[in-house]
C-alpha cells in the first residue's frame, strides 16, 4: 500500500445543515492532496456525488505517477522516457508487477517463465474454430482470456507468492499466441506455433506474419517499434479498463477473469477503440480528398469528435503522444513506409493546437493519434489495433489486480443518489 508522507494529519472541515465534521487529508508522495471519506455517511448520512468518478481517488496505489497538468507519467517513479529509451517490454512489466527493476537473473527467469508458457492448450483450437471469421478480434481475445482459465486451474486460487508469478507468465505470454490467433482466425489463416527462440516482440509478429511455409523475417525497426508501442501503453493508473480490472478483482475474481473484463473495458471507441477510429478518420479525409480545416470545423459544430485528441486526466501534452510523433516519421523512413496519413495527423494536430476551440478546452494529441500510424507502417491490420494496446496494457492490469488482491480493498461498491418514482403499487396487467 501507498507510502504516506510523514506530515502530520491535516483535518478539511466540511459544514452541513446539521453539523460540521473533520475529515482527514492524505496526501501523496508527489503532494497530491485528498479528502478521505470513507467515514462520511456512517458520520452524517452523507454520501459524496462525482458522476463518473472524475474527481474521486477510489485506491491509494503505488504503480504509477501522472500529473496531467504537467505531462508527466511515471511506473513505480521512472519517467516514460527513459523506460521508452532503455527498457524492454518485459522489463517493463516486471517493474510495474513487481515494483522495481529487475536484477540480469530474475529479467532471465522470467523470460524463461514466458517461453515456457507461451504455447496454448491444443484444445483450444477447437474453441477457436468456433469463432465466425467476421468476429471481432477483441471479441474473440477477450472470449479466449476467459477460456485460458479453463486450461489454467491451477492458478486460479492465489495462495502464494509463486502461483502469482507463475498465473503473471503464463497470461502475459499466452495473450500474444491468442491474440495472434484471433488475427489467423479472423483472415482464414492457420495459426502459427510460438518460436522459443524469439524474444517477446519477435515472437509476436512471427505468430502473427508467418504462414507454415514461409517465416517472417521483421525489420529490426519494426522489433523496436513494437517494443515502443507495447512500452508506451502499460499502465495509465485509473483509467477505464484498468478501473474495471480493479473493479472485478476486488470480488475475489481470477486474474483471467479480471483481465478478461479488461479487455472489454478498452475496445470503446473512447478509450483503447480510439486508435481504431483515429485512423479510419484520417483515412477518410484522404479519400474524400477533405482539408483537415473542413475536418475541424467538422468537430466544432459538434458534427463528430477528433479522435486522438483530448483526455480525461491531460489538460497538457500526453508524453506518450510526444514521444510517439517523435517515433513514428523515423519508423516510417527505415522501414521505406511512406504513409500520407502522417502527413495529414501532422497538418491536423498543427490546425487543431492553433484553434481557440481547442486550446481552450485543452484538447491535446493523446496516444492514439500517432500510434496508429505506426501499427499501419508495421502492416498490422486495423482491426487489429485496440487488441494491440490490450497486450501492451496488461502488465498495468495485473499489477493492478495484484495491488487489490494484497491489499485491504474491500469489494469495490459506489453508492447513487436515487432519482426514480418513489413507492408506488403494481398495476395488474389489464388494469394498465
Ligand atoms: N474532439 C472534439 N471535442 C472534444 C474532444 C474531441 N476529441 N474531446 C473533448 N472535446 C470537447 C467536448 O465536446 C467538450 O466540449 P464542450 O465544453 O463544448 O461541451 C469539452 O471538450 C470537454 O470534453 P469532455 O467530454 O468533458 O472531456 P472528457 O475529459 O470527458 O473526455 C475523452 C475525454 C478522451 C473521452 C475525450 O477527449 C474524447 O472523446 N476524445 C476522443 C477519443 C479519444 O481519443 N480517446 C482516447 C483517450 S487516451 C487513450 C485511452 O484512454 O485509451
């Protein structure tokens, strides 16, 4: 659990109609300062009304830092830059999973660990070949998720310290088998057995691109970006799925099961969909041949949001975005990829950061704007892209679902504040 300052308990007084009350302040390593409420309606009969938690702090938690004022996101106090710099993927999940960097020999373990697991149950093709080629891969990745825990029982039950480890490997290696699988599935293509020889990313874009006669030899670029994207999206504390990962854990939920609720969470078009959307909206404006101002002014009358833009917590610049559009022209370049789509999210963000409808409500590049235009460089297919941020956002997950399976969380339960008909009787059917 959260490592509180060791300032003395400041107290907010809060005036009712019938009394005044003293609530504690917590306050943050990084300052940020809280009204703790937990005692307020057994104390006043008051509840606190914040329709979609916007401005509530539901856990204390240790894994990551953003100030949306400022632009900054840290996991476990390390700036996004410099993991996005130096770190790998798997690196970076075990800092987030297990709070710190690891040490040469624990990195080889569980390296070792994800080969290990990488293969899925053979009994799951079965499960796959179910699956209509016109189902949706989020669809189906959430669907197999589920499945997984069919063929994992013996990590459902978390007793100790090992079985976690071991339930961690397992998911974060076998979702890129599944979630390539759901690709094959989706194109009427055989899935491909995972190589053990390749690293994480590698290994991915093998399941992915080879076909049983011809394996896929990816540009080193490609490896890196992959790597990048997967780096950039592994945890963003709160947000939509990873609120509802929490959400389903603190009932006493499996891993999988949370996870797999996760998935749902992200494929709104709000959140991990927006990728999705972001380039099928710059798309459109190359087909049509539209200026990105008639665009704009699209999105000023309301007619249609601009995707990749805004966020819930950013007021400012989302690092991610920066570190993004700083990436994607030089993938695009080594790989020979010379997409008008970059031209035109380039012109759209210049156009927008100019636009006073813009600028005053703070409507920023977010990380989906850019990120799509890499996964079309790295010949991902669009229906592909929100399962994409899924892989990347699952370390973030079960770090997550592992803070509120060691700590006190109490089953995650909001209140309401009633609006609807007050007692009144059935009315037989006749009567009506
Ligand atoms: N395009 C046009 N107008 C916008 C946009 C946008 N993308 N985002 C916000 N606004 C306007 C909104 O209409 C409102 O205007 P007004 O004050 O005139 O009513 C004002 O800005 C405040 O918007 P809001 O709806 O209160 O903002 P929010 O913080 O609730 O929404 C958001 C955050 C991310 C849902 C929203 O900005 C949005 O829909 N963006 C597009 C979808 C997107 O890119 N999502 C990815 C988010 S980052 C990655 C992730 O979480 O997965």
């Amino acid at each position: 659990m959260s490592k509180e300052t060791d300032k003395p308990t400041q107290m907010a007084r809060l005036i009712l109609p019938e009394k005044e009350v003293e609530l504690p302040i917590v306050i943050g390593t990084e300052d940020e300062h809280a009204i703790d409420i937990t005692n307020l309606r057994a104390d006043t009969g008051y509840i606190t009304l914040d329709d979609g938690y916007r401005n509530t702090g539901s856990v204390k938690s240790d894994i990551t830092y953003i100030d949306g004022e400022q632009g900054i996101l840290r996991y476990r106090g390390i700036p996004i830059e410099q993991l996005a710099e130096h770190s790998t993927f798997v690196e970076t999940a075990m800092l987030l999973i297990n709070g710190e960097l690891p040490s040469r020999e624990n990195l080889a373990q569980f390296r070792a660990s994800l080969t290990e697991h990488e293969m899925i149950h053979e009994g799951m093709r079965h499960s796959f070949a179910g699956v209509p080629p016109s189902g949706h891969p989020m669809a189906t990745l959430s669907a197999m998720i589920n499945t997984l825990s069919c063929y994992n029982t013996d990590v459902m039950r978390m007793e100790d310290e090992l079985t976690f480890e071991n339930a961690a490997a397992r998911l974060m290696s076998k979702i890129r088998t599944v979630a390539a699988a759901a690709f094959k599935t989706s194109v009427g293509e055989p899935m491909m057995y995972p190589h053990p020889e390749l690293s994480y990313c590698r290994n991915f874009l093998h399941m992915m691109f080879s076909i049983p006669y011809k394996d896929y030899e990816p540009d080193p670029d490609e490896v890196r970006a992959l790597r990048l994207f997967l780096i950039l999206h592994a945890d963003h504390e709160q947000n939509c799925s990873t609120a509802t990962v929490r959400m389903v854990g603190s009932s006493g939920a499996n891993l999988f099961a949370s996870c797999a609720a996760g998935v749902c969470a992200l494929w709104g078009p709000l959140h991990g969909g927006a990728n999705v959307m972001v380039v099928e909206q710059l798309e459109r404006i190359h087909k049509l041949g539209m200026t990105v101002e008639q665009l704009v002014e699209r999105v000023k009358r309301k007619e249609e949001r601009l995707y990749g833009f805004g966020h819930a917590v950013y007021k400012s610049y989302d690092p991610r975005a920066h570190i993004l559009r700083d990436h994607a022209p030089k993938v695009l370049s080594k790989l020979t990829v010379n997409d008008p789509l970059l031209n035109i999210a380039r012109r759209m963000e210049e156009t927008a950061l100019n636009d006073d409808y813009f600028v005053s409500r703070n409507l920023y590049p977010n990380v989906d704007f850019y990120s799509g235009v890499l996964l079309r460089a790295m010949g991902i297919p669009v229906n592909m892209y929100t399962v994409m941020f899924a892989i990347g956002r699952l370390p973030g997950w079960i770090a997550h679902w592992k803070e509120v399976h060691d700590g006190e969380t109490r089953i995650n339960r909001p209140r309401q504040v009633y609006m609807g008909a007050v007692k009144r009787d059935y009315v037989p059917v006749d009567q009506r």
